[in-house]
C-alpha cells in the first residue's frame, strides 16, 4: 500500500495544484461564484479521484504487493502480477531476465564441470610418473632416495588437496555419513603419514578408546586429518628435546572431542582469528615455506557440510591444540 501511494504522489500534487487554480481563474474572471458551489465542485472531484485511485489499486494490487517484497516474489519464481497490460509488460520483462540469468548460470555450472573433471583426469594422470618415480628410488643410494622421497610426498599431498579443493564445490554428491571407530580412523592418519613423522623424528602419542564411534565420512575426515597432522609436523620445530604429537578423544555430553596437540612453534594471537581464512599462511608461512594457506580452510569447510565443529587453540612457542567435535555420537557407544 505504500509503495501505491508513493507512486500516486504526482497525480494528487496535480490535482491538488488544480483545486487550487479552478479558484483563482474564477476569481480573476471576475464572476462571483458562491463558495458552496466550488467547494460542491472541488468534492465531487475528490471523489471521482478517490474512486480513481481506488480502481487502480485494485488492478495492480498484485503487481504494488510483488514489488513491495521482492524477495518473497523470488521465491515464488515470477508468479502473475495481473492482467493489466503494465502487470502483463513487467511480467514478461521479469521472465526474460529470468532466462537469460538462468542460461548464465547453466553455462558457469557446465563449465564449472568440465573444470572440475579436467583437474580430476589431471590429478590422476599426475600419480602416474610419481608412482614411476617411488619404483624407481629402489636403485638409489639411500641419501638421494630420501630426499626425492620427501619430494614424492609433497607433491602427493599438493594433488591430493587439488582434488579435494575441486570436489568440494560438489560435496553434497560425494559424501557418505557412517558410524566410524575413532581410533582406527585416527591410527589410519597416522600410519599414512609415518614417514613424515620418522623423518622428523616426532613421536606420536595416540589415546583414544578403541570402542569410541562418531558419525562422519571416512574419506573426508581422513582428509581433515591429514592436512592437520601435516600442520603439526610441519610447525613443529626438531631442535632440542624430542617433540610429540598427542591424540586423545573425550565425551561431553552427546559429542565427542578429538584433540590434536602439537609442540609446534604456536599460532599468533593476531594470526589465529585468520587462520580459516583461504590462502592465509600469516607470520609462520613466512618462515616454514610448505604453507599454502588452504589446509585449515578446507577442514572449516569440510567440517562445516559434515556439521562438525573445529576450533583452534595456540600460543606462539606453546604449540597448538586443534578440536574436532563431532555432534551426536552417544548412541554410537558399544
């Protein structure tokens, strides 16, 4: 209703200027009209307007109610406006945009697609020659094969993230929640990336109920807990004492906790707000030249569609205790 009268404001103006100037034409024509017969006249007008006003608010009660709440017009998916021919122009205007917006994002989706599957064709064909390359270390002096070893596994973990950098924008057709073993998940992470570990020489401390059971998929969180056990070696500093990783797991009420504790060189205060952020390596990628920033956003995205939480606690030379929580897993107990 509003928004009617908004637009009526010029013809009442209009009006209001002629009410005004039928007076004072009668008044310089010299004809003394009585003043009941202008005021009888200036009534009938306000009627005949009112009467106006009101038949057009019905005509176009649909179309002042659509653009009034357009969210709620969206949602309905261009519902008719009416039968005037302005609700009929603005109709089909509306549904011409409608179609060249939806022709716009069939055609990002479809190449959406082809990029997503060209990175997955990509990725694959790029574990090939790797594999090539591990056959191939078996005939070299042990020093060399390490250090084109260490290599290996850089370049493994960076396709594995690519590829699962693509598949999240299709997560909701790549996924498959189960009740999982905890322990054997986390003993999984951990004995698939042992080598990393070894040749660190950190210790990994694992303490968690082998009966303990949350619901997730195992590829994902397999991938989360990858990215954050890389994290934890890669910030973690060999020099001095030996250095250990600690897994444990907890109940709080219905949910179920899982820490990953690092004696790494700890996060910032001012850097920790931002370490979900995408691409942000912060004061310590400076240093440690593995960072590229997407680990920690990947595990807040993937956490988020699989309605985990995550939460991140450190201290700069502290390390750093990273918590998945996973949300009603207490009828999982045996």
């Amino acid at each position: 209703m509003k928004l009617f009268w908004r637009d009526q404001i010029s013809l009442i103006l209009f009006y209001l200027f002629q009410m005004l100037l039928i007076p004072l034409l009668y008044w310089l024509s010299g004809e003394n009209r009585p003043i009941s017969i202008m005021l009888y006249g200036i009534a009938l007008s306000t009627v005949v307007l009112l009467l106006f006003l009101g038949y057009r608010y019905v005509q176009h009660r649909r179309l002042y109610a659509a653009l009034s709440d357009p969210m709620d017009t969206l949602q309905k998916h261009l519902v008719s406006l009416g039968d005037t021919p302005l609700a009929e122009a603005i109709h089909e205007l509306l549904q011409l945009i409608d179609r060249q917006y939806q022709e716009q994002v069939n055609g990002h989706v479809r190449q959406m697609d082809q990029h997503i599957v060209f990175m997955n064709r990509w990725v694959h064909q790029m574990k090939t020659p790797l594999s090539v390359i591990q056959l191939t270390l078996k005939d070299l002096e042990e020093e060399a094969a390490t250090s084109i070893q260490e290599e290996l596994e850089r370049l493994r973990g960076g396709l594995e993230m690519v590829i699962y950098t693509a598949r999240l924008d299709r997560f909701e057709d790549d996924f498959q929640v189960e009740p999982l073993l905890l322990r054997k998940t986390v003993s999984e992470a951990v004995a698939e990336n042992r080598r990393l570990f070894i040749r660190r020489g950190i210790k990994v401390d694992v303490q968690v109920d082998a009966n303990l059971a949350v619901y997730s998929d195992a590829k994902w969180l397999m991938f989360m807990l990858t990215q954050i056990l890389t994290n934890a070696v890669n910030y973690t500093s060999t020099s001095g004492t030996a250095k250990t990783v600690t897994l444990s797991a907890q109940r709080a009420g219905t949910d179920t906790i899982l820490d990953i504790i690092d004696q790494g060189i700890g996060i910032s205060s001012e850097d920790l707000k931002r370490v979900f952020n995408p691409y942000f390596t912060g004061d310590r990628g400076r240093h440690y030249h593995e960072s590229t920033g997407m680990g920690l956003y990947l595990v807040r995205e993937i956490c988020s569609r699989l309605e985990h939480k995550v939460v991140i606690q450190s201290r700069l030379g502290e390390g750093t205790r990273v918590r998945l929580i996973f949300s009603n897993s207490d009828h999982l107990q045996k």
